[in-house]
C-alpha cells in the first residue's frame, strides 16, 4: 500500500515531468509564409523528421503507463532511472538536430538575405544610373531640339536671301542688257552719221545744206536726210546738240569747212563718251555678277553646312529619343526589381527571424524539461532513499 503511494506521489510529479516534455516538442513547430522565398527545403525535411522522432517519443498517458506500471509491478527502480536517462537523451538529441537545423537555416538566410540586399542596392544603383542617363539624354534632345529649330530657322532666312538675291540680279541684268542696247545702238547711229558728215567736206564752199538736203549736192538728199533724222530722233543731250548744230547748218547759206569740221569732232566725241559709258557699265555689270556669284557662293556653302548640321542634329535627336527609351524601359524594370527584392528581402527577414525566435524558444523550453526532469530523477531517487526502498531491488 505504502509502495502504491509511494509510486501515486511519483507518478504525479513525473506526470509534469512529461507535460513539460510534450510542450517543449510542440515548441519546435515552425510555420513559413505560403510563398517562402528562402530556400530551406532541406531544413524542412529536417524539420519533419524531428517532428516524426518526437511523435515516436511515448505521449504523457504513455509515459506515465509505463513507469505506473514499473512501479506497480515492483521492477527495478534503476529501469525507472533509465527511462528518465532515456528521455533526456533523446531530449538532448533533439536538440542536437534542432542545433544542425538551425546552423543551417540561419546560413541559407544569411545567404537569401545578403542575396535580397545585394539585389535591391544593384537595384537602387541601376535605378540611379539609368536616372541619370535619362536626365543627360533629356538634356541633350533639349539642346538638340533647339539647335535644330534654330538651323531650320537660319535655312529658311538664308533661302529667301538667296532668292532675293536672284531676283535683284536679274533686274540689274535686265537693266543692264537694256541701257547696253541702247549705248550699242547709239553708237550704230554715230558710225552712221560719221561718213554722211565727212562727205560734206567734199561739197563746194558756196553749196548750202538746203541744197544738199534737196539734193543738189554729191552726198545727195536720202543721205542727209538719214542724218538728220538719226540725231533728231534720239533724245538725249548730247544728240539734241548735234541736232542744234545741224539745225543751224541748214540755215547757213553755204556748208562752212569749220562747221563740218567742228560737227564731226562732236560727233566723235559723243561717240567716245558712248564707248566709255557703255564700258563703264559693263564694268560695274561684270562687278555685280562677281559679287552675286561670291555672295550666293557663301550663301549656298552656309546651307550645305546648315543641311549637314540638320542631319546630324536629327541623328543626335533619334539617339536621345532612343536613349530616353532604353532609361525608361531600364528605369520600368529596375523599379520593379528593387520593390519585388525589397518586398522578398522584408519577408525573408520577417521569416528568418521567425524561426530563430521559435528555435530559440524551443530550445529554451528542452533545457527547462531536461532540468525539471533532472530534477524530478533526484527527488525520486532522494524520496526512494529516505524511505528506506532499495535501488536496484524495487
């Protein structure tokens, strides 16, 4: 009766001995997020099989079964001394695998997490860059943009410049064509009158222009008539006095050898002012056309270099259109790489920590059970001993 007491009194103690045991096994159960990114599907092989070790330790109805029935049956105190060595052993064995498990979880994390940061930083670096090119290249389809509104705007002046240009030529072209037809004409008219004029010298001093005119002379009248006619049909100065002397030569009674000699050195005159006017204006003509021809020449080479310009400018604008592209496109996938990798990195983080807090209490709680069960193994073999029940013979 007294063992049976004896064995009631042990059996609730070992009873909390064994709760003690089932709380620290199920303190090791660890729950990952649905989508774990860390890669620890070794550790939850690990993680089953302790699991599987655990639940083929006795239960606490087992446990107690067992050693009510060694002690109702009177076995050896020592065979209940070993089971308690057996559990702790198998206690710390847990902890043993626990231990490996978490060494390794704890460098797969190290590993993910150094993995997630390096990722979100290249990230971040990428991210930065690609800002940073995309402002450059903004910057220089800005200047480009404006460089090429400018060169257009340059073509456009220099365009109408140029057609100005060949407008005004060909008026003073035009011009000059005219004013060189008519010195040429004049001096058509003066080397025609010339001979007339000479042929009078030849005339008797006592014959009249009026007679000559009516042809009463050598020269004859169609010939003098012709003269008269050329310079009274021109209007300019110096026709209108050699018309004038003409004019007074008719009313001369007799043709007078210094009348016609002083006609023909105005006649000559006339015509050597006509040749130097008319080269005159050839000159100034030949001048204009070297100018036009420099001028439009300087004009033309400017809108070669402004059409180059042009082209490259549309070239350096695709290129920052282009570039502009390729940062968004860069900027569009690093951004959602950093975030992705961020979002990853706080859930890695959030995990590992997770389970190192759940070792950690799981490890905690095998050092409480195996020092309760240390415990509980000295107080019974203590109680055994001061009531006198032998070890090794109960």
């Amino acid at each position: 009766t007294w063992g049976m007491r004896a064995s009631s009194t042990a059996l609730s103690i070992i009873g909390l001995a064994v709760l003690a045991v089932a709380v620290s096994g199920a303190s090791i159960r660890r729950v990952y997020p649905r989508n774990a990114l860390v890669a620890l599907h070794t550790q939850e092989e690990m993680h089953a099989q302790l699991k599987a070790q655990i639940k083929a330790r006795p239960s606490f109805t087992e446990f107690v079964a067992i050693v009510q029935n060694l002690l109702q049956t009177n076995a050896p105190i020592d065979k209940v001394y070993t089971l308690f060595d057996e559990l702790i052993n198998e206690v710390n064995q847990e902890q043993f695998r626990h231990d490996e498990m978490a060494y390794e979880q704890r460098a797969q994390c190290d590993e993910e997490l150094t993995y997630r940061k390096n990722e979100v930083n290249e990230a971040t670096i990428a991210l930065g860059k690609a800002t940073e090119d995309k402002d450059i290249c903004e910057g220089e389809l800005s200047k480009a943009q404006a460089a090429y509104a400018i060169n257009v705007l340059v073509q456009k002046t220099k365009e109408r410049e140029l057609k100005t240009l060949d407008e005004i030529r060909k008026a003073e072209n035009d011009l000059f064509l005219e004013r060189q037809k008519e010195h040429k004409e004049a001096l058509r008219v003066i080397d025609n009158a010339l001979p007339l004029v000479k042929a009078l010298l030849g005339e008797s001093p006592k014959t009249s222009f009026i007679q000559v005119m009516k042809g009463q002379s050598s020269v004859g009248a169609s010939s003098m008539a012709i003269l008269v006619g050329l310079f009274a049909t021109h209007k300019s100065v110096s026709y209108g006095r050699v018309a004038q002397i003409l004019a007074q030569m008719t009313e001369s009674p007799e043709i007078k050898r210094e009348d016609v000699l002083r006609l023909i050195q105005m006649i000559n005159n006339l015509r050597q002012n006509i040749e130097n006017s008319l080269n005159e204006i050839t000159r100034v003509e030949n001048e204009a056309v070297e100018g036009y021809t420099r001028t439009t020449g300087d004009i033309q080479a400017l809108l070669d270099t402004l059409k180059t310009q042009e082209k490259e400018l549309t070239e350096i604008i695709d290129d920052s259109n282009s570039c502009i592209a390729d940062a968004d496109a860069t900027i569009a996938v690093e951004s959602t790489r950093k975030r992705e990798s961020q979002s990853i990195l706080e859930q890695s983080e959030v995990m590992c920590t997770s389970s190192e807090q759940q070792y950690q209490a799981a490890s905690k709680s095998r050092q409480e059970a195996i020092q309760l069960y240390r415990q509980i193994l000295e107080w019974l073999k203590d109680y055994f001993k001061k009531n006198s029940i032998i070890e090794g013979n109960q």
